[in-house]
C-alpha cells in the first residue's frame, strides 16, 4: 500500500494533456478574461453526494462525482446534458460521495484529465481510484491554493484552498502511519476530517462569479475570510458540506454575500442536511435557496454580463 502512495502521489501538478496544467496565481483570484459565448453550470441530481457540470464554449468539466450508489443518476444526468467528452474532472476531497463515480466516468467516458487535492487515504473507494488512473495511463494533478486552471471560453477557475502546507501534514503523518503498521499491526489509524482540505475555487466568467466550496467546514470558511475578505464575493454560492449546519458560517456568507445558493443532497438523507440553522442564515440574508433534492438539477447559464437559473422541478 505504501508503494502505491508513493507512487502515484504527485505533489506537484504535472501535464497529461493541452494545457491541462495549472498555471500560478499568488493572489488566489483570477484576473479578468473576456467572455466568450455562454457558460452553463449544472448542479446534478445525483442524489447525496456532489457533481457539477460546467460547460463553456471550449471544454466540458465536472467538479466531483457522486457517491457509489449514485452512479445510474450521474449516468443518467450526464446522458441528459450530451456528454460522452470531459476535459477537467476535479475531485474535491477523497469521501465516497464526492469520488464514487469516477470508475464509471473512467470506464465509459473519454476523460482527458484529472485534478485532485493530492490527498493520501486508503479507503477502498479511493484506492480503486488510483488503480483506474494507472490503467488508463492517466496523470492526477494536483490543485492548491494559487493555482488557476482555464475552463476556455474566458471561463477560469481559481483555487484558494487547500493551502499545500496542510494536505503535506497530513500526507507526512498517513505515510509513519503506514510504516509503522508494517512492524506492529496494532497502531491505530490516525483520524482525519478530509473535508478540511476540499479543494475551493472560483469559478469567473466576466463579471459573473460563483464560489464552488465542496465540503470545506467553518474553519476554512473563516481562514478565506481572514486571507480574501471582498474579494470572495460571489453571485452564486454551492452551498458547503450538502447545507450542513457545520458550513456556511456568518461571517463567511457576510463576506461571499451571494443572491443564490445552490445545495446538493439527496432526499431523506441520513445527515439531516440542509440543516434548518443553515437554511434560516440564508433566508435572513435574502439569499434564494435551490436544492437538489426538491429542484432536481439546477442550472445557471452567463453571458458574462447577465445570468439565469432554472430548476428542473
């Protein structure tokens, strides 16, 4: 197991496809690029788990993959929309409901590359992830803070967590872990909230903008505040951590001040989520609510200038 980490962990973000690699930006935040055409984002309906579909005049990417058992719905979502090519799949953070597709993305869709936070776990789900990289002779590429990717059509996507520093401690403390249970099959496995290090960007199309959180917690939430202030401000947020109560703290939404919110969950899910104590900080702060559970997918379309949104139920 420890030879597969070391060998398929990349640290640093290296080009298996046209400019696929991500190129630098100390702010965080990306500089301004004409729009072209229109861009169109997705929130599927996949259940309890996350999947967003961007679609611009050049590229088709989606940001994670569901969960396991979710996968008929992502198959179905993505028939629905026309893909059979993704450009950029980006993978948030390694839990199943985020990850769980991409053995049927990779299985039966032309994926030309793949991002992640470069994060180590050995949970099967994941480790069933790497190996399908290998196969297909595939390169995961790594997404920090700093990094911006272009999505084409004057669409980019700038990073603003996880910080490198963090995902190397604990990549540094899974690898003595798993050293040390080679000589004693006794030690304990060190815990870890992987929502911690979800990758975080900024999705700009000229002067529309939308804050793509993944499962980042209260923590992160206010490290962006402290480190980005104004300049996270956003038309459209998707809501962190499926509407969780553990997300969307005060001053983080006072900062972002989207008009919309867009929650990804399955319908009686286990966790409660949207937890009503997020749902309230959102109604007092006039920022309209849409869930996947009860819209079904829900699309935005920008020009650049202008956008929409349109739930499916």
């Amino acid at each position: 197991m420890l030879s597969m980490f070391t060998l398929t962990g990349c640290g640093a973000a290296q080009k298996n496809a046209d400019n696929a690699t991500p190129t630098g930006n100390p702010a965080g935040i990306s500089t301004e690029t004409p729009a072209q055409g229109t861009l169109t984002v997705k929130v599927l309906d996949v259940g309890q788990g996350d999947a967003i579909l961007i679609k611009t005049a050049e590229e088709t990417v989606l940001i994670d993959a569901s969960d396991i058992d979710e996968r008929d719905k992502l198959r179905r979502e993505l028939e629905k929309a026309g893909v059979s090519v993704i450009d950029k799949v980006i993978l948030t953070h390694p839990h199943a409901d985020h990850i769980g597709g991409m053995d049927l993305l990779l299985k039966n869709y032309d994926v030309k590359a793949v991002y992640d936070n470069d994060i180590m776990r050995d949970q099967p789900i994941y480790l069933s992830y790497l190996r399908e990289l290998k196969k297909r002779n595939l390169t995961r590429q790594t997404l920090k803070a700093g990094d911006t990717l272009s999505f084409g059509g004057g669409a980019t996507f700038s990073v603003i967590s996880p910080d490198e520093k963090s995902v190397s401690a604990w990549n540094n403390e899974f690898q003595t872990y798993l050293k040390n249970k080679k000589t004693d099959k006794s030690t304990p496995k060190p815990k870890h909230n992987f929502n911690m290090e979800s990758i975080v960007g900024l999705l700009t199309f000229g002067d529309f903008t939308m804050l793509l959180m993944g499962d980042a917690e209260k923590e992160i939430e206010i490290g962006l505040v402290k480190k980005y202030g104004d300049k996270l401000r956003s038309n459209i947020l998707k809501s962190p951590h499926h509407g969780s109560k553990t997300s969307s703290s005060p001053e983080f939404l006072d900062k972002v001040a989207p008009e919309a919110a867009v929650i990804s969950l399955g319908a009686g899910n286990d966790y409660g989520h949207p937890h009503a104590v997020t749902l309230k900080k959102y109604d007092s702060r006039g920022i309209k609510t849409y869930r996947t559970d009860t819209d079904g997918t829900v699309t935005i379309i920008s020009d650049g200038k202008t956008y929409e949104i349109a739930a499916e139920k």
